[in-house]
C-alpha cells in the first residue's frame, strides 16, 4: 500500500510541476521583461481553459479529434487575441510608471475577466472529458494513470522549456528578451 502511494504521489506531483510550469514561465517572462506583476495572469489562464473546453464539446460530435486542435486554438486565441489586447491597450501605456499603477491596471483586468468568465459560463464547471478519452491509461507500477497528466503534460512542459530556451539563446529576439534580464 506505501509503494501505491508513493508512485500516486510521485505522477501526481510530476503532474502539477509540469503544470505549474507551464503557468509559471509565462508569469516569469512577464515579469522578467515588461517588469509588471500581472495579477490578471491566472485570469488568461482559466478563461483559456473554459473555452477550450467549450470549443471541445462544439467540436466533439463532428469529430472527438478536432478536440486537440480546438485545445489550441484556444490557447492562441486568447494568449495572442486578449493578452495582445490587454498589452497594447492598457500595459504599454504605463510602462516605467510607478509599480502600483500596473498593479492596479492588472487587478482591474483580472476582476473583468473573472466576471465576464461568469457571464460567459457562469460559475458551474465546464468539463470536456473527450481529449482524456482518447488518450489510453498508463500504469506504472500496478498504478493505472492518465497518459495525458503523466506523458503529455510533462512532454509538454520539456517541450516548452527547451523551445523557449532555443528561442532566448539562439535568436535575435531572445536575445533581446534576454538583454532585459540583466
């Protein structure tokens, strides 16, 4: 029984690591780069989750495989569309101001996505389970787990990082972004 919750234990932290890096490497360029904390961070991460989901299940009876695309599509749609926005309109009007202003300007894009979120989808959870469907179980150790928080996820996340760290080191761009953090 220790061992079972030991591998539990260990998937399920390589699970939310990968997570929690995903999220945390954008908050990190953001901060590292444009010197703001953008509190609305978390609020481009959920509003990406809910219309994955939504675009999931519109897709889901045409094809269950439309649903990955869809899962991108959403992450560009609003990483791109309202990231961009918010950037352009509101951020890079009070760059090298005082702190407190971004602050506030980021906690005012927060409060508005969280309750055009709750407009949009109210506040009951929105599950698309037909991405996890089509992913078979993995077990490890006589521990049956979803291959997408132990493979994907993680492949995700290494994927990221080794794509971000070519992009920072061996382009003008990244050269640039790195100049920044100096």
């Amino acid at each position: 029984m220790n061992s079972t919750l030991a591998v539990l234990a260990t998937l399920d932290g390589l699970a939310y690591a990968a997570l929690v890096f995903l999220v945390s490497v954008g908050l990190s360029l953001i901060f590292g780069v444009l010197r703001i904390v953008n509190v609305a961070h978390g609020s481009f991460y959920a509003f990406g989750a809910f219309l994955a989901a939504t675009l999931s299940l519109l897709v889901t009876p045409i094809s269950p495989w439309l649903t990955y695309p869809a899962l991108l599509v959403a992450a560009l749609t609003i990483g791109i569309v309202a990231g961009g926005l918010v950037e352009r309109v509101l951020l890079s009007r009070v760059y090298g101001r005082e702190e407190v202003l971004q602050l506030l300007i980021t906690f005012a894009v927060f409060m508005i996505m969280d309750n055009l979120q709750r407009l949009i989808w109210g506040v009951q959870p929105v599950y698309a389970a037909e991405p996890l469907k089509l992913l078979p179980n993995v077990t490890i150790f006589n521990v049956s787990y979803t291959s997408y928080q132990v493979v994907l996820l993680p492949i995700v996340a290494v994927l990221a990082m080794l794509g971000l760290r070519y992009f920072l080191r061996k382009t003008l761009s990244g050269a640039v972004i790195l100049s920044t953090f100096l």
